[in-house]
C-alpha cells in the first residue's frame, strides 16, 4: 500500500492541510489552557504553591503530569521520524527511553521525594556542605533545562513551519519566539499548579491520538503487523535493512560506539533529569509518590509501542524521501502521518496535540531551572536563608524570562536538528552532571563535599566540552554550524565517556578529602529517604 499525502507546494513554501485550521486549533488550546493556568495561579501564594503545587496533587494526577512532562516532542515527533528513516535503529530511542524510567523509578524517585524539599540540590546538600554544593547542583540543573529546552523549541520550529509552510529560517525563529514568550506567560502565571494541569491535560490528549492514529494505522493493514513492515520495507530506499539493527548505529566501528554512548545516556540519563525528579515533591506522601510511578509507568510503556507503530506507517504511507523533503524534516512524520490518515482536521489535532506536548515540556524545564537559582543560588547561597518565600519567589519569576530568552536563541540555532537526538544530549549532560552525585549521597556514606564537586563539576565539563567539540557541532552538513570544523571528539553523544568519568570523579574526590562530613547528618539522611520519617515535616517548614 502506497499512499502519498498531498502536498501544497507554492513560492513561498511547502505547507500541509489548511493554514488557518492548525491556527484556529492552536489558538483554542492556547486560550484553554491559560483559562486553567489563570484558575490554578489564584490559589499560587506561597513558594510551596510556586514549585510544588502546595503539595496537592494525588498520585494518579501526578503520575499523568509526569508523563505529560517526560513524553516530550523527542517521544512523539523525533522518534516517529527516527523509525520511518532508521526503522529500528530508531526504535532503540523508545527502548532507551522506557528502560531509563525504571532506572529512576529503582533507584531515585521515591528516596530523592523523602529527602528533599523543592530541588534536586536540597537532596545532595543535606548530608554536605550546603553552599558549594548547592552552587553546583543549581548550574548543573540550568545546563541540563537549556539542553532539553534546546530540543523542545527545535521541535516546535519544525512543527509549526509544516502547518504553516514556513521554510525560510527567519520564519522559523519567528515560531521559536513566539512559542517561547507563551512558555513565559504559562510559568509566570500559573507555577508549579498551572503547569501541572498543562501537563495532566496534554498527557492525555498525547496518549489517545498516538492511540488513535495507531488504531487507524493498523486497520489500514487489516491490524497485520507484519504487512506494515512489508510496506516500509517496499518503500524505504534501504529495503529489508530498516527492520535489522545496523542502519543508522552500524556503519563503523565508531558509529557503534555512538550507539554505547547514546544507550548510556538514555538508560541513566533519566535518573538525573531535575524536572522529571521535581514532580516527586508536589505529592503529599511518599505513597502518593509511589501510586504516580506506577500510572506514570503505564502510561509511558503504552506510548512508546504506539511510536513502534506510528514510525513504521509514516514510513509504509508516506515514504522517507517525502519526509526528509518536507519543512521540518525527520520531524515532521507525526503530523504528515496524521494528515495522511485524517486529512487537515485529524492534522490540526494532532499538531495542536504536539504543540500541547512541547509547551507542557518547556513550563515544567523553566519552572524547574527558576526553582533551582531561586531556592538554591539566591535563597540559600546568595541570602544566606536570610530571605521571604515572597521574594524568592519574585526572584524564580525574573529567572524564568531570563531563561526563556536563552532557550529562544538556543532553539533558533538548533533548527533542523533532530529533537530526539537533542534531547540525548540533555539526557547525557544529566547523567554526568547529577546522578553518580545523586546515587553516591543516597547509597555511600564515605562520600564528601569534594567528592561531590569533583563529580558535578568535573561530569557537567567533561560532556559540554565533548559536546562542543563534536560533529553535533561541527564538521558536517548537519551540524549546528555549517562552514566549519573544530571537531576532534568523533562521537555525537558524550555519554560513553563523560558517564564513567564522574563516578571516578566521585570516588577518587571522595577518597583525597581530608574533611569528613557528620556521621549524624547521613544517618538521618539514610533513615528518612528509606522510611519517609521526618521527611513530611521537613518539607513545609
């Protein structure tokens, strides 16, 4: 079966569906979702309220907010692009991201909520020393927001240059802008409560289209899976090879150590992603926070199938060359799926539906990174717990328009990129920076405050510097910046080597520190984070 959508071509682009119909839904969802982020900000008084939702959400809202929050624009629009061209090669990005959440739900969540109060920091300097420590895990939760903020505004050039037939590059940093003044407008209004029924509401709308469109996809082949696949493989210029491993991660011995690499991230990276960790503490027990877990698992497990077979039909009813030709490239096999199926109605939903995903994505990341330089740099470092909730929370809201701008410009120099590989990217900075800090304050009680700095900050340079100095940045056609060649690190992803480095950071600094930290403080750490005692007080005090 071989049904290509159509096209509109004209001078100034290429676009699918009508214009004014995804405009028309965009614009409904815009103003519902502000309606319930107006609602949910009159009850935002207290920086209890501001970064933890007052605590109030049960477990099963919760773990449908933490969905909504971890299926960004990689899950929906970068992974189904990643299948159709890759096939499964592109499937290892579902597989990486779904094993990683059991990872964090084993090892992190329930203890990292017993422990701390806002922040991922308020965990590793409770046993440590707190200024240093605090200082580090601040800039190390900014890196990894900007990073995944990167992706997500990437996402949303490619997304609404397609409806729209925008292929000029200003036109798309025109998208990027105003998609980022809206995640503004959402974070400064709403909080942490505003943004967590953004996320509840999108979570849900994601899941049923995903489900929908597969449905519809499978019944296009007479719910034969394996006549999909003959029909990708008839249509893919690779043939057969999109259904073996090898396509994309197989070509060379590097490539294979890529594939290490980005497996490495993607499996630990979730583990120390500070804004999926952050919605742990907006849930009023630690039962509560195991109940979200288990909906937040369900919910993701059953979406990552729906890709498996989203990729696939984009590449049996659509074709690979279509999709890299199309304006937003890989990206952009979601939404050409959808018109295929539905035409520009079922088009406009689903891109309303994505839009949905990348603006929940970006509020929760920019409420996360003002948390952190609020809570963390100004409240405790800077006044020294000298400070009103009120004025802390004054100071989140400025960070928030100053972390916006940044993603802007990051999102308009990231175009083209695919935002699933972006996004591990982000997942590697996070696995370098904080989770060998995290599991070693959690598990290791010889660890120190020089150990914790050596491994934040030694894991954090390590995998930007590799980064930079990659062909993500430069050296190809598809690097961030074309023209160039600074790049000696052959590999995109620095996970392979960034990864093991902090851990040895860790220890090695750990070990050298002639300063030992209070017996006390780690057996009270140890005791609260497995048993929850004390840890209800401690958070609302």
């Amino acid at each position: 079966m071989n049904i290509l959508p159509i096209l509109t071509a004209n001078a100034e682009g290429t676009n699918v569906g009508e214009p004014w119909l995804n405009i028309l839904i965009f614009g409904l969802f815009v103003a519902i979702t502000l309606i319930i982020v107006l609602r949910a900000s009159k009850n935002t008084k207290t920086a209890a309220d501001y970064y933890a939702g007052g605590r109030s959400f049960t477990g099963t809202q919760n773990g449908t907010a933490i969905a909504g929050d971890y299926l960004s624009a990689a899950s929906f629009l970068g992974i189904v692009g990643a299948i159709a061209i890759n096939g499964y090669d592109g499937f290892l990005y579902s597989i990486g991201f779904l094993v990683a959440w059991l990872v964090a739900l084993l090892l992190v969540a329930e203890l990292l909520r017993n422990t701390g109060k806002f922040t991922m920091a308020d965990v590793l300097s409770f046993r440590l020393r707190q200024r240093p420590v605090r200082i580090a895990a601040a800039l190390a939760t900014l890196m990894v927001c900007l990073f995944y903020l990167l992706a997500q505004m990437a996402g949303a050039g490619a997304l609404v240059s397609l409806l729209l037939g925008i292929d000029e590059r200003l036109g798309q940093s025109v998208v990027i802008a105003i998609v980022g003044a809206l995640m503004i407008v959402y974070v400064l209004v709403g909080g942490m409560k505003g943004t967590t029924w953004v996320q509840i509401i999108k979570a849900c709308l994601l899941i049923a289209g995903a489900f929908i469109m597969t449905i519809w996809v499978l019944a296009l082949f007479g719910f034969n899976f394996s006549a999909l696949l003959g029909a990708a493989v008839e249509l893919s210029p690779e043939g057969e090879a999109i259904l073996d491993p090898g396509l994309q991660y197989g070509l060379s011995e590097v490539t294979k150590l890529d594939f290490l690499s980005l497996g490495l991230a993607l499996v630990l990276g979730t583990a120390g992603l500070p804004h999926v960790l952050m919605r742990f503490y907006t849930v009023p027990t630690a039962k509560e926070a195991r109940k979200s877990v288990v909906w937040a698992i369900v919910l993701i497990g059953a979406f990552y199938l729906f890709t498996l077979v989203l990729g696939y039909g984009a590449g049996a009813l659509i074709g690979p060359e279509r999709i890299e030709n199309a304006p937003g490239g890989v990206n952009s096999a979601a939404p050409l799926l959808a018109f295929e199926l539905g035409g520009p109605l079922l088009l406009g939903l689903i891109s309303a539906v994505a839009f949905a995903t990348i603006l929940a994505v970006v509020a929760g990341l920019t409420i996360t990174a003002a948390a952190s330089f609020a809570h963390d740099i100004y409240a405790n470092v800077l006044a020294k717990g000298k400070t009103s909730p009120e004025k802390e929370v004054k100071i989140a809201r400025r960070t928030v328009v100053v972390i916006g701008i940044l993603a802007i410009i990051g999102g308009i120099g990231a175009q083209g990129q695919n935002v699933a590989f972006l996004v591990a990217l982000a997942f590697a900075v996070a696995a370098s920076a904080n989770l060998p800090t995290i599991l070693y304050s959690l598990f290791w009680k010889g660890f120190t405050t020089q150990g914790a700095l050596w491994s934040m900050y030694g894991g954090l340079g390590a995998a930007i510097v590799l980064i930079v100095f990659s062909p993500v940045m430069s050296g190809t056609e598809t690097s961030m910046i074309v023209g160039v060649d600074f790049a000696w690190f052959p590999l995109k992803n620095p996970g392979i080597v960034s990864i093991p480095l902090a851990f040895l950071l860790g220890f090695i600094g750990s070990k050298l520190d002639k300063r030992t930290e209070s017996p006390e403080k780690q057996a009270e750490m140890e005791v609260r984070s497995l048993t929850g005692i004390g840890a209800e007080k401690a958070v609302d005090h």
